[in-house]
C-alpha cells in the first residue's frame, strides 16, 4: 500500500487511460479498495519494477485456470527507455509453477505494449478491437529428475 499514490498517478496518466480498455479517471477511494484487494487476492501476483531507488514500472498477473493475465505500465517519465520490454521478460521468473500460460490483451492501436510482447517471444491472435498476445512458460526441470 506504500505504493498506492505512485500506482494511482500512473493509473491516472492520459496515455494508460488511452491504452486502457476503461478510459474514466480513477478516483483515490476507489483505487485504494481496488488496490487492497488485489494485494490480499492470492489469485493476484503484483509488483515495482525498481532502477537503483526509482519505482519505474508496476505489473500484475491475474491467475485463473493456470493462465496469467498480465496487467502493466511504465511511470509516464521512464517510458521509451526499454523498461517495458524489461518489465515484461522478469515477470516470468516470477511465476509460481501453475502459471503454464501469459496473456496480454492490449488495444489495437497500442503499439507500443504489442512490441513489449512481441520483443518477448508472445504469439499474437486477433479479437475485435484488441489483440491477445500469448506464451507458454516452459520450465528447466530439475536434474535429478526422471521419469
Ligand atoms: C506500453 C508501455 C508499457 C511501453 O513501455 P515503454 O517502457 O515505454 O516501452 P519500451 O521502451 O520498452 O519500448 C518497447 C517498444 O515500443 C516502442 N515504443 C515505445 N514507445 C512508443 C510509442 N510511444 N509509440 C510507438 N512505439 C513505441 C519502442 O520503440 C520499442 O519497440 P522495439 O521493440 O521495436 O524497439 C508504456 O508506454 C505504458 O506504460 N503505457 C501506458 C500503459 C499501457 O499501455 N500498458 C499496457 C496495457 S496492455
């Protein structure tokens, strides 16, 4: 919850609201419900992407039926400078081991989230007004292992 005002500003920021597919201002109460109770929802795994002391990116992946719906933004002053590619390939080192999938449904006319995706090796299938990009999480299995 430290991290409240910062996720809010973000939330906030003209283009996430552009890219999103809710476009209304989100106001401070509401934001604080939604946001404590994604925090305790253990289906809801969140995070700050950190540079050195600066909060640059939040993430989070919702997961239902072992497929991860990846939710994110970069702070509207640290964009353009590759973190969101970043943002997207340390999420999956992340994951606990019943995550098999990411999806990440973004606008058509966000670019800039689809090569996010893409740069990261997702796959990507059209819907009306949005695309669905998607991955498999392939894990090392243990070397003691054997079938
Ligand atoms: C989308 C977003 C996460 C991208 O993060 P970023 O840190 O700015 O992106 P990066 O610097 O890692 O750049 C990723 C790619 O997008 C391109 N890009 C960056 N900003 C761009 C822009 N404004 N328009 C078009 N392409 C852009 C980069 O050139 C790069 O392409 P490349 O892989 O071909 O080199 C960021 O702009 C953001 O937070 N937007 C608002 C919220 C949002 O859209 N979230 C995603 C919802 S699905």
């Amino acid at each position: 919850m430290d991290d409240a005002e910062d996720i809010l500003n973000w939330r906030n920021d003209e283009r996430t609201r552009a890219s999103s597919f809710n476009k209304g201002v989100i106001a401070l109460s509401d934001h604080l419900k939604w946001l404590a109770g994604k925090l305790s929802d253990p289906a809801c795994h969140m995070f700050i992407m950190t540079d050195g002391e600066e909060k640059v990116g939040n993430i989070r992946v919702d997961v239902r039926d072992g497929v991860g719906e990846i939710s994110y933004m970069i702070a509207p002053a640290c964009r353009g400078q590759g973190y969101g590619r970043k943002i997207i390939e340390l999420i999956e080192s992340q994951m606990p081991p019943e995550v098999t999938t990411l999806i990440g449904v973004t606008l058509k006319s966000n670019t800039a989230s689809g090569r996010c995706f893409v740069s990261n090796g997702y796959s990507q299938e059209d819907a009306e007004d949005a695309i669905v990009y998607s991955k498999g999480i392939h894990r090392m299995l243990s070397p003691d292992f054997s079938l």
